[in-house]
C-alpha cells in the first residue's frame, strides 16, 4: 500500500521568494511519484512527475521536484513566487515498475491532503 | 483533445432524489478514475476502470453509490438516494495503462444536496 503526506495545509509565501512544498511518501514498492495544481474550480493539473532516470525533475511555471529515496521525500519547489502560484497542490504516488504491474492495482494514484499556497503581494 | 468532460458543472438537488453525474475520458484512454473531493476528506478515489471494467470499487463509500462503464467513451457516477452528506466536487480522471504515465483530470461537478 501507499500514502502521501503534505506537511502544512497552509503555506504562506512572499511574491518574489522562495516556494517550498513539503511531500514525504510511503510505498513497499519503488514509486511514481507526481505533483499536481488545482486552481479555484478547476480540475487538478499535472505540475511534474518522476518515473525513473534523472532525480531532479522540471516541471512547468518553473517547478521542481527532487526525488530523494533515502528519505522517501519528493519536495516542491520554485525559486521566485508570482501572483499566479496562488493555489492548492498535491503530491500523489503511484506503484512504480513491476513484474505485477499489470495485474496489480498498478495505476492507482494515492494523493495527500494537499497544500494550500497564498502568495503575498 | 478537448481533454475528459464530466457534466454537469453544477448540480443542487434535494435529499432523496438520484443524482446521475457524467464522463466522457480521453479518446485512447483505458483507465477511468472517479474522485471525491471535500475539505473534511480530500481527495479520495471511490472507483476505477480498465477497459470498461471496475477494478477497484473499495472507495465507494456505500450502496447508495453506483458506477458503469457502458462502453469506452462514457461512464457514470450514480448516487440514489442522495444526501446532504454526498455533497462535494466529484472528478472524473483517465490514463493510459502505461507504467510511466499521469492521471488526466476533468474539471468536477460541484455537487450540493439540500
């Protein structure tokens, strides 16, 4: 089984600084990992995902997400928040490659609670 | 590809009457997801599909809530009778049955039962 967890529902950021979302996750076996946004009524909308290769991954509006293993974490981040970032994010995991993929719940996404991002003028 | 279409946007309805809630996922796509999303909750995931057939229904939360996958191009969240309880945004998602591939989101139905 998996789980994701969000640290903060709430992050609060300056226009200019720094974005950091918080995402630790469970798996028992080595996972996708994704970043989504949901602005105000709308659906979700993916920001990034790792699968498998380079560690570091860039997403769009100028995201990324760096997945670490040894501390199953796969942190948010962007360099300068704009008005625009303004939003709720939420990290998912999913069952990564196996010989079972295809017969196990393999392409099933378990999200966390979410992180709400109010950006400050 | 207009992307997955759920309909209605919006639907207030009273309490003890069927709520019928639509899917249309991407051409091509052979998963189909239903997700429930409230404040209390999150987001939780009530059912889904491969090609047409349920795979997991564990999420759904009770009888009153049925799902169908008619043929590839259209499913269906049914929910009779409704509750002021189911009242939330359902979204539709679908994928590829691909290893290294994301979720697809509609864009919700805002549900409110009075």
């Amino acid at each position: 089984a998996q789980s994701v967890t969000q640290l903060g529902s709430h992050v609060s950021v300056s226009e200019g600084a720094l974005v950091l979302l918080r995402c630790n996750y469970s798996s028992s076996v080595p996972p996708y990992l994704f970043w989504y946004v949901q602005y105000p009524n709308q659906g979700l909308q993916l920001l990034l995902k790792y699968t498998t290769g380079a560690t570091l991954v860039k997403g769009i509006n100028g995201f990324e997400a760096e997945f670490k293993k040894s501390e199953t974490s796969f942190h948010l981040t962007k360099p300068s928040a704009h008005m625009s970032d303004a939003a709720e994010y939420f990290c998912a995991v999913r069952r990564g490659p196996s010989v079972l993929w295809i017969k196990a719940a393999g392409n099933k996404l378990t999200f966390g609670g979410g992180t709400r991002v109010l950006v400050k003028p | 590809d207009a992307g997955v279409i759920q309909s209605p946007r919006h639907e207030v309805t009273e309490m003890g009457q069927e709520v019928t809630l639509r899917c249309k996922p991407i051409s091509g796509h052979d998963y189909l997801f239903w997700y429930r999303q409230t404040m209390m909750r999150g987001l939780e995931l009530l059912i889904y599909f491969n090609n047409n057939v349920p795979i997991d229904d564990s999420g759904m939360p009770e009888d009153r809530f049925s799902a169908k996958m008619p043929n590839a191009s259209f499913s269906t969240l049914k929910i009779q009778p409704s509750e002021p309880r189911d009242s939330a945004v359902y979204f539709c998602a679908s994928s590829l049955g691909r290893e290294n591939t994301e979720a697809f989101f509609g864009q919700g139905t805002r549900l409110t039962v009075v």
